[in-house]
C-alpha cells in the first residue's frame, strides 16, 4: 500500500537514429490519458525492476524487440536526461525519469498490443465490443488485438509536431537532441 508521499515511479526513453530522428508513437485514442498525443516509449515501474529496466521493459512492449534489441546493444551509452515530479500533493501525484540513446541504425518498429495480469485486450471489428484473451491463447473469430498506440514515426527536430500534440514535454525533447552525440 503506497502512502500519499510515494509517487508512482514512471520511466522514459528518447531514442534518436541514425539519421538523427527521434522515436515518437502516438497514443491510441482509448488511452486514459492524452490519447492521440505523440509521446516517447515509458511507463510504469513495477516492483521487481530498477527504472532503466522498467523503461526497457516498457520500450519492447511498446516499439517492439528489434529497437529494444538495439538499444540493449548500446546500454553503457543510455544518458540520464532527468527526474521530474508531477501533480505534487495530489493522489495522482507521480515521478517521471527520462533517459535517451542515439543508435547507429533504424530499427523496424512493431506496435505492442494492450496487455495487463497476462491478459491481451482485443476487439470485435463489427461491434467494438471489447475483451480480454488470455495471452497464447488464439484470437476469437472477428476480434483482433487492441495496440497500445494507433502509429510510429521517426522525427526530426525540425519536422515534431506542435506542443499541443505532444504528451511529452517538449523541454526535454530539445535536451535529448542537444546531449546525445
């Protein structure tokens, strides 16, 4: 049980290619919250994991194994962007760490799909009735898996998208173009 002054720890990740473009996924339109926002891989800290874990775990969900793959291949380079707190003196109150990487490649990306207590949602094409399938197990006819984001792209600086569509502060995007080499 979590006492009031324990944020929830969450981590993130800014992942610059080869060609210098950052790694954005836009949030699925159901999201609790800022859907159809563009953020960074992250999410939450669980138990077992310290905070770099936790952002890598959260990275393969999300972006897929080859990223993460190429991103584990250059770990001793992963940067300390910051630790913020948000929401402070409020139940929802959290602490948000971000990381960044420049790879020398441009990794496919495979969009993870909604996953919790080692369910998969999914959703029926004709009625958008939603369930849960217990990962393994085959797709119901009709069904197919709900993805935790709607798409990907690699960005420039230049080419990012308004601050208004970005879950992400922008502040610490600028920080992670200027510190990775």
């Amino acid at each position: 049980h979590m006492n009031e002054s324990t944020p929830k720890k969450y981590a993130c990740i800014f992942i610059l290619n080869v060609d210098r473009h950052l790694l954005l996924l836009l949030r699925g339109r159901t999201a609790p919250w800022k859907p159809l926002h563009w953020d960074v891989p992250g999410g939450a800290k669980e138990e077992y994991e310290d905070i770099l874990e936790a952002a890598l775990r959260e990275l393969e969900e999300e972006a897929g194994p080859e990223i993460c793959a190429a991103v584990k291949a250059v770990k001793d380079t992963i940067i300390l962007l910051g630790n913020e707190d948000f929401d402070a003196g409020t139940p929802e109150c959290y602490n948000l760490t971000f990381f960044a990487v420049a790879i020398a490649s441009k990794p496919r990306i495979t969009l993870g799909i909604v996953v919790e207590h080692g369910k998969a949602l999914h959703q029926c094409m004709e009625t958008g009735e939603k369930r849960w399938i217990p990962v393994g197990e085959d797709c119901p006819p009709g069904y197919r898996p709900c993805l935790e984001h709607e798409d990907s792209k690699w960005c420039s600086e230049a080419e990012l998208p308004p601050d208004e569509l970005l879950a992400v502060c922008p502040r610490y995007i600028h920080t992670a173009f200027n510190q990775l080499p």
